[in-house]
C-alpha cells in the first residue's frame, strides 16, 4: 500500500507540499494556504484526498472551524519512499 500511497503523493506537487509542511507541526487549512500561497480550495481538497487514504489526519475533528490536520505514520512514509526516489 505505500508504494500507491506514494504514487498518489507524486501525481500532485499540491500534496506533497501540504505533506513537508505537516511534517513540522500540525496546521490548519488556513495556515497552510498562507504558508503555501495556495488557494483554500486546492488546500481543503488535497486534505480531504489524503484522509480518505490515511495519509494526514484531523487531530480535532470535533471542530466546524480552526481544524488542526497533521502527517500520519503512513503519511510518513509514503513521504519518505518518494523523497528516497527522487534523491537517487
């Protein structure tokens, strides 16, 4: 499962940035789009594909607004296989 995980990473610089910035601290959808200079649409999209394959998570799900999302385990290490790829 890494491997498709990786590869759905790799089909969208979008997500692969949203994935490097997680793995700092967890942000909200806000702050991303900020730091990213994305749109808010693009960000809260990007997010909604990479939970639904439990790459990134809510940690405060209970929230309408101000939800915090960060890099899961698998989310990790699919980011890991593809920078291992490109660095070699």
């Amino acid at each position: 499962m890494a491997w498709e995980d990786t590869g759905t990473i790799k089909a969208s610089v979008p997500r692969q940035k949203i994935l490097k910035l997680l793995l700092g601290h967890p942000s909200t959808p806000k702050e991303i789009c900020q730091t990213l200079d994305m749109h808010l649409s693009q960000v809260s999209r990007s997010l909604r594909q990479m939970e639904k394959r439990n790459l990134v998570r809510c940690t405060t799900p209970n929230l309408r607004k101000g939800r915090f999302y960060a890099i899961t385990a698998r989310g990790k290490e699919a980011l890991n296989n593809l920078q291992k790829r490109s660095s070699s």
